[in-house]
C-alpha cells in the first residue's frame, strides 16, 4: 500500500498586498527621479502621486510624509553600499591598505554607479532638509568613518586620545569623500567624468591621506 504525499503550496499574497507593493514600488521609483531632478525641499508628496501615477491616500498609507519617503531611499542607498564595500574589505581583509583601500573604493563606486539618481539623492545638498533627514545621514556618515578606521593599519600608540584622532581623520576623510561624490552627481555629465574617473580621484584622495598618516608616525 502506498501512500502519496503532496506537499502543500504556500497560499499567494493577496492581491491587495501585491498591489500595494506595486503602488510603494512607483511611489519610490518616482520619488527617486524627482528627488533627483529637482531636489528635496521642492518635491511634494502630490508631485510624486502624479509621476507615479498613484492617489495621494495611498502615498499616506505607504509613507509618513515626504521626509519618510525620502529616508527609505536614503536607507536603501546606505544599505547597498555597507553591502558592497563590506564585501569587498572581508574579500581583501589579507591585502595591504593600498590595495585593498583601492578595492573598496571601487566597490562603493560601483554601488553608486547602479543607479546615478539614487547617488545624487543620497549624496546631494538637499536644503531645508528635516531633522530626521539631517540625523540619518550623520549617522551613515559616522558609521562610514568607523568602518574607514577598521580598515587602516594600526598605529603603536594606544588609548582613548589615540582613538579619537584616528577617528576624527577617518571623519575628516569621509566627509573629503562624500564631497567629491556629491560633486560628481552634480557635474558628471557636463564634465564627462564617468565612474571610473570618480574611482580615480577618490583612491587618490585616501592614498594622500593614507600617506599623511604613515609620514606622521
């Protein structure tokens, strides 16, 4: 006697769910382009509904006003990018600095050259931005000097003061970095500066720092 056994298949979302889902996706997609084109404080929630294509009630369900939705792209932006260069440091974590600060750099570029528009939100000079919007990217660009700092050499001196410079170059450089990317969001086009060109200058910009540092010692 044999007895067949049929695995059960997980029911499918509802269709409601997977609407809502395409409705937060066009939200997004249009929120990036306009965020893009013409900056933060000049985009509206309504003027995103209409690239989308979308009703406004269903922008208030998906998002807690224009800021929310700005800090979901900011979030995702930040989230590929501790993936690539995370990635990449663990690959090269053997190497020395010059190499495998030239590797990383090239991972974070290549995160941002996916989609130039989502760079130029992440990394552009919205004014008028909320406090929230303010406090996140402080908080991506301090995690971004601390994940700098694991990745140099370390230095003989020892202790909290030792620590505290160290992180405050690995500040000073991310925030050289962050300028010139947002430089290149800006211009790239005029300039015909492509990926690569910002990969150059920003392994330029580190390796003069880097070099600074061992001259210090």
């Amino acid at each position: 006697m044999s007895v067949s056994v049929t695995r059960e298949e997980a029911p499918a979302p509802p269709a409601t769910e997977s609407i809502a889902a395409d409705d937060r996706r066009a939200l997004l997609d249009a929120a990036t382009e306009l965020f893009a084109d013409q900056g933060y404080s000049r985009t509206t929630a309504a003027q995103i509904c209409g690239r989308a294509g979308v009703a406004p009630e269903l922008f208030d369900a998906a998002f807690d006003g224009t800021a929310d939705c700005y800090l979901v792209l900011l979030e995702s932006a930040a989230a590929r990018i501790r993936d690539r260069v995370s990635t990449a440091a663990l690959r090269y974590a053997d190497r020395h600095f010059t190499e495998r600060g030239a590797v990383v750099v090239a991972a974070f570029v290549g995160a941002l050259a996916e989609d130039p528009r989502l760079a130029r939100v992440a990394f552009g000079e919205p004014a008028e931005v909320s406090p929230a919007v303010r406090r996140q990217r402080r908080v991506h660009r301090r995690w971004a000097a601390a994940f700098l700092d694991t990745q140099w050499p370390p230095e003989p001196e020892a202790g909290e003061r030792a620590a505290r410079r160290r992180f405050a170059v690995a500040m000073a450089t991310i925030g050289g970095m962050f300028e010139l990317v947002a430089d290149w969001t800006r211009h790239r086009e005029e300039s015909g500066a492509d990926a690569q060109a910002l990969v150059d200058d920003l392994t330029e910009f580190v390796g003069v720092v880097y070099t600074g540092r061992v001259h210090r010692r």
